[in-house]
C-alpha cells in the first residue's frame, strides 16, 4: 500500500525552489531589459543625427534637435565648456566682469560678433543664455527669415537683458531672470532690405510676416528653457521673452 506524504512535508523544498526560479527570471529579466536599453542606445548612437542625442556634445552648427535644449543647459553650466562652444562656433564674446550684491552677475559675456548685431548692443548675457541666443539665431532666425522672407536678419532689436528687478517690474514676486542678465526680451527682426518685421505688429499678420515670427517662436521653445510671447500673456504682445532659467515654460 502506497505510503500518502502530506503536501506540507514537501512545502519547504518546494518554496525553496520557486524562490530560486523567481530570483533566476528577475535575473535574466534584468540583464534582457538592460542588453536591450544598450542596444537601442548603441544604435541610436550610430545611426541618429547628434542633435537628437544628449551624450553627444553640443555644436552651434547642428539643426536644432531633440536634445538640443538639455544640452544647452548642461554646457551653460561649465563656463569653459560654454565658451568654448562659442569659439567653435566663430562667435566672439567679451567678458563681463562679475559683480556682486542682489543682482550680481557672473559668468557673464557680451555678444561681440558673428551673429546678427544686438540693438542696443550693452546686452549682457549669462554665457548658458548666450549660448542658447547663438544657437536660436543660427539655426532658427536665419533659417525662418530665408525661408518665409528670403534674407537674411542682419539685426535684432531688444528691450533689454539685465535688469534688476523682480518678475513684470512688480514690487512683490519670484526674481527676474533678468536680475541675472539670463534673459533677453527680444522685439524686432531688421532684414537685409532694410525692412523691420517687429513683434507688435507682425505677429497676426497672416502671411511671411507672421508666419518667420511664429517659426522663431517655436524654434525658441526648442532650445530656450523659457519662451514667452504673444500667445502667453499680453505683457508679452510686443516682445520674446527667452531666458535659460526654471522650469521649462513656451507660450
Ligand atoms: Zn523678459
């Protein structure tokens, strides 16, 4: 006669073992997951445009891509790194001495040449926001302004960089970028024809006009931590806010 085992006797072995089983499917789980995230890394890395990659180093020459903003605002962070960017990017700059108090400035540049001149041209800039500047000019201005107007900018007009002061000029509130000089209100596009294609009253316009503004609005929102204008606030009918500080912001 067949001796019954009562199933509890076996219970522990067989725990032991399922255990086992469990621990070796998270195993190769885990090692699948990762060979298949290095995979797909090591072809993106072969295959994708660099622009698209955030490992890759930043140039002033790439198309703006996917990786564009979150490189911009890693290399702002190493002054030399950031300088160094805009040499090879032929982009001369002048430093600004820091200073110091409420609304000091440091690692800050002026724009001096290779870009659309900036009106008036005191406008210092935190190098990440100089850097960011450089890229928007190079590869969303000159881009959108052959495309829809069919010549280059050959100047930017501004209301200002560096400003001590809080946010909307108020009395109360978060501190300005512009406190900083990591912020620039861009107001009007000069094109080589002599034409002034301005915020305030181009942005509507239904044609080229409208269409080069809302393309360099959008461009902006791509490399720009923030990118404020019209369509955010009507503190903004007349200018781009673009700043390389908080939390990413584009209206
Ligand atoms: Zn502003």
């Amino acid at each position: 006669m067949a001796t019954y085992r009562a199933p509890q006797a076996r219970r522990p072995h067989i725990e032991k073992r399922a255990r086992r089983q469990t621990l070796a499917a998270r195993v190769v789980g885990f090692v699948l997951l990762w060979g298949l995230v290095g995979l797909m890394t090591l072809v993106a890395d072969r295959a994708m445009p660099r622009e698209h990659l955030p490992w890759k180093t930043l140039a002033i020459i790439d198309p703006v891509g996917a990786a564009t903003k979150v490189k911009a605002a890693r290399a702002g962070e190493d002054p030399a790194a950031c300088r160094a960017i805009l040499v090879q990017g032929g982009i001369d700059y002048a430093e600004v001495a820091p200073t110091t108090g409420q609304c000091g400035l440091t690692d800050t540049v002026r724009l001096t040449s290779g870009l659309a001149p900036l009106t008036p041209a005191d406008a210092p800039l935190t190098c990440r926001e100089a850097l960011a500047f450089s890229i928007w000019e190079r590869q969303v201005v000159q881009a959108a302004a052959f495309d829809e107007l069919g010549q280059a900018v050959v100047g930017i007009d501004h209301y200002g960089s560096y400003a001590c002061r809080r946010q909307y000029g108020k009395t109360e509130g978060p501190i300005s970028e512009h406190a900083t000089a990591n912020a620039i209100d861009v107001a009007a596009f000069r094109l080589a024809d002599g034409a002034v294609i301005s915020v305030a009253r181009d942005w509507a316009d239904p044609g080229p006009k409208g269409r080069f503004l809302h393309r360099v609005r959008d461009g902006g929102c791509r490399i720009f931590l923030t990118t404020l204008g019209p369509d955010y606030n009507v503190e903004h009918h007349d200018h781009f806010h673009l700043d390389m500080g908080g939390w990413p912001k584009c209206g």
